[in-house]
C-alpha cells in the first residue's frame, strides 16, 4: 500500500525542504493554490473556483502509472477513486495565466525551476479530495520519498483569516525559502537505469558547469528534454 507524509502545518512543511531553495517554485505554487485555486467552506469542505479539467493554468490528468526502480514498481500516489489533475509544468503555455510570482524564476532550461508539482484528485462536485507536492527526481518520474499531502488544516493556515492575512513574503519565510540559494543544474549528470529509464545523479556532475555547445544546438537540446517534461507522469 502507498503511503505518503501529511504535512499539517509550517514547521513541517519548512522540515520537509519541498519547494527549497531558490529557484524552485512549488511552495510559490502552494501558495498561489490555497489563496486562489480553492476555497475552505464553513464545512471544511475544500471547493475548487475552477474545474481542473478544462485545462487551465496548465492543469491537465495525472495518470498515477507504475514507477519502478530496481525491479520493484509502485505507484506515487494512493488510489482514493477519484481522477488526479496536474499542475506546475511552467513549460506549458497554459502555465502562463499564473500569478507572475509564480513564473517568475522559470529560466526555461533544465534546472530545478521547474521541478515541482502540485496534484489533486477531484470529485465530481467540484469538491477537491486530497492535495499532494511533489518534485521530479528525472525528466519522466517523481521522487516518491519527496512527496506529501497537504492538509487541510495546512491549506488553512496558508488561506489565513482577513484579520490575519498571511501575505507571499511571510508564507516563504515561515517555510524556509531563501532567494540568496543558487540554483542547481539537475539533469546535466543523467545515467541511463537498467530499467531503460533515466535518472539524475545529483551529486556528480551538478556542480561542475557543462562544457557550452553552440548556442542553437543548446537550445534545441533543452527544448527536446523539455518536452519529455510534460507527460509529468501520463
């Protein structure tokens, strides 16, 4: 059985790293979803302002497939029986109705600017069943040991009250993002799996900066792997 970590308030969130550091976006995206994409009525009920499967924001279905490593396969996220929606990709033109904060550190290469995601699964009343982040950990698959549910009390405390409001710049700082962080180039390092995957090796390879190939040729490159980026799980 799949089992994933609750996070239930800030200092677990903040213990988690999700979202950390700097360009990283997933904690921007949070915070743009519990202030915007949803709202908590008086009965707890977590309702979405928009139906996830038109499409927009970049939304789109998460087909929760089997990932395996090392012979062993299991899927990211727990079967509730409702469908799952996707939403992060900054690849995607859709992605470009977000919130300017949002997008605003994406470099358009493969780094970890777009490595996060949020996912949700739906009922049919448009109510939300469960929220989920994660990060990929190659250009096809999520780290399942990154991945977390959030609460909803979590969502509640990020929503705040009107007398309270907790405004972008205090949420980053209650869960430890720093913009002073330099980025890391993720998938410079790739070894292919036995599997016929491919995974990213985080240590070797990532601090050590590429040698530059022409500058069309680059381009083309990170678009291809872009590309591949935006199944996101399908």
């Amino acid at each position: 059985m799949v089992q994933v970590q609750t996070l239930n308030n800030m200092e677990e969130l903040r213990a988690s790293t999700f979202g950390r550091p700097s360009p990283r976006h997933g904690l921007k995206l949070l915070f743009w979803f519990a202030k915007d994409y949803i709202v908590i009525k008086n009965d707890n009920q977590i309702v979405a302002n928009y139906n996830p499967n038109k499409g927009d924001f970049g939304f789109h279905h998460f087909q929760n497939r089997l990932q395996c490593d090392n012979n062993i396969c299991k899927k990211l996220l727990p079967d509730g029986g409702y469908p799952f929606y996707e939403v992060g990709n900054l690849h995607l033109p859709a992605s470009d109705s977000m919130p300017e904060y949002v997008r605003k550190g994406y470099t358009h290469h493969i780094d970890t600017s777009n490595m996060d995601r949020l996912i949700i699964s739906m009922r049919p009343d448009m109510i939300v069943d469960k929220v989920y982040v994660t990060q990929h950990e190659d250009l096809r698959n999520f780290a399942p040991l990154n991945t977390y549910c959030i609460s909803r009390e979590l969502l509640m405390i990020i929503c705040g009250h009107p007398s309270t409001d907790m405004s972008l710049r205090n949420f980053l700082e209650q869960a430890g993002y720093s913009t002073h962080e330099q980025n890391v180039i993720m998938y410079q390092g790739i070894a292919p799996r036995e599997s016929g995957d491919t995974k990213i090796d985080m240590e070797g390879g990532s601090r050590a900066p590429p040698r530059a190939p022409p500058r069309m040729e680059q381009h083309s490159r990170l678009t291809e792997e872009e590309k591949e980026m935006e199944s996101d799980g399908e």
